[in-house]
C-alpha cells in the first residue's frame, strides 16, 4: 500500500489579492477551508507548505502540520518538494506526493485519489487532469493550456505527449478521425516522490522556457505524464473552484457554508 503525503504549497505574496490564505470566508480563512476539504477527501499525511511564518503560526491554530519553506522559490512545485526534504530527508518515507494548490477552496480533493489510482496502476512519474474544451474561444486563447493526447473515443485517460499554449494538435483530415476534442490542462498533480524530487534537480528546459510550462521540464527529460478526463472540478457547483480576486472571494463569501 502507498505511503501518501498531500502537500499544499501557501504563500502570502499575491499581487491581485493580497494576503489570500488568510482572508476571511465566512468564519474560516481560505487556507483552513482547503486543509479541511483535503483532510477529509484524501488519505495519508498532510502538510502546508508555506512560505511565510505567518502561515505557519495561522496553520497552529487551526490544527494543521506547515512547514517553512524559502519564500523565494521560483514555484509551488519547488515548495513542495523543499517541504518534502524536510520531512523526509531519507527519501524513503513517502512513495505518492499530492500537490493541492492552496487557494483551490472549492476544488474537489477526491479528484486526486483517481490520480494516485493512476500513479500507482501505470508507475507514471506524474498524473493529473484534463477537461474537454467547449468553445473555440478557449482553445485558441494562449492563457488555456492543451494537452496533447491520443485518445480513442470513450477513452478517458491516457500518456501526454505534450503541453502548449497554441490550439493543438492540428486537425489535417477531420473526416478521417472520430475524435477532434481540444483538452484542456488543469493544474492538479500527482507525482512518485522520487520523481518529484528529480524534476527539481534539473535544469529548466528549453520548450519549458519558451512556453512558460514548467510540465514540459519533465517530458523533455523521458519522464511519464498522465491525465485523466474530468467532467467536473467542483465540490459546489455555485461557488467559483479557486480564488483569485476579490469578486471570486465575495462569491465564495455568498455560496460557501
């Protein structure tokens, strides 16, 4: 059986929100709503993350594990993985690490389970998860990143070949496949903790740089992604999936109990 640590990378610096994690939704701050959901959908350890002691000493009251990473590293991936090393410096206590993006309050964390199923059924390097794209609008918007995968229809999870921001793959004979679904990327992982803790180690790559996909490190180095197909992101469904400015906090204020 796994040995399973979720990690929620936190930090206050936020320049269209300030102070995120901590603002206030309707008794409870952000962050406590996101550990609450975590705890009570994912199995195994949790920890925060954090990149402020602030958070820490929030984390203290409200019954949560955190620990202090550099404020400076360059992304959640990086904080997880230094929060890692300090819980686990053997590197042998943990096989599965849950990424969960601290301001993902109403996301729903079982969604990782069906990712953890697939790192532990298919021994990929990462899992995480696609939706079907509706309109031609967000395909063609650079802000909406598309996986390239092969699916057949029916087919819900499958290796990613590739992550950009352009509208791929190109559809040369669309009479002659059955399948013209754009997929788009969100940003949930599952990493094997030893795969996590290489993806660090290397350098950034060369389409990661130019596409600003820190993903494409991974791949560029023979790495193994997954994803699986979801129809559906929420716990909620009137409530926005995560926070990040002051009208999706009041909308949460409204629909979150």
């Amino acid at each position: 059986m796994s040995k399973i640590v979720t990690m929620i990378p936190v930090r206050m610096a936020s320049t269209r929100l300030p102070n995120k994690p901590l603002l206030d939704i309707n008794g409870k701050s952000l962050l406590q709503r996101v550990y609450e959901n975590v705890k009570k959908y994912v199995p195994g350890d949790i920890y925060v993350a954090a990149g402020d002691q602030v958070i820490v000493e929030a984390c203290e009251k409200f019954g949560a594990k955190a620990i202090l990473t550099d404020p400076k590293l360059p992304s959640g991936t990086d904080r997880i993985a230094a929060a890692l090393k300090e819980i686990d410096p053997s590197g042998d206590k943990y096989d599965i690490v849950v990424n969960f993006q601290g301001d993902a309050v109403n996301v729903n964390p079982e969604i990782n389970n069906q990712l953890i199923k697939i790192v532990e059924e298919s021994g990929c390097d990462i899992a995480t998860v696609g939706m079907v794209f509706k309109t031609q609008e967000e395909i063609d918007s650079p802000n909406n990143v598309k996986i390239v995968m092969g699916l057949r229809d029916g087919e819900t999870e499958g290796r990613c070949l590739y992550f950009t921001r352009a509208a791929a793959p190109y559809i040369r004979n669309p009479e002659k496949c059955s399948n013209h679904d754009f997929y788009h990327h969100i940003g949930i992982y599952v990493y094997n903790a030893k795969s996590l803790r290489k993806i660090v180690s290397l350098p950034v790559g060369v389409l990661e740089a130019r596409e600003s996909l820190e993903q494409l490190r991974a791949l560029e180095n023979g790495m193994v992604i997954r994803a699986k197909l979801v129809n559906n992101l929420k716990l909620n469904q009137e409530a926005p999936a995560d926070i990040d400015t002051m009208e999706e906090l009041e909308e949460a204020r409204k629909t979150l109990i």
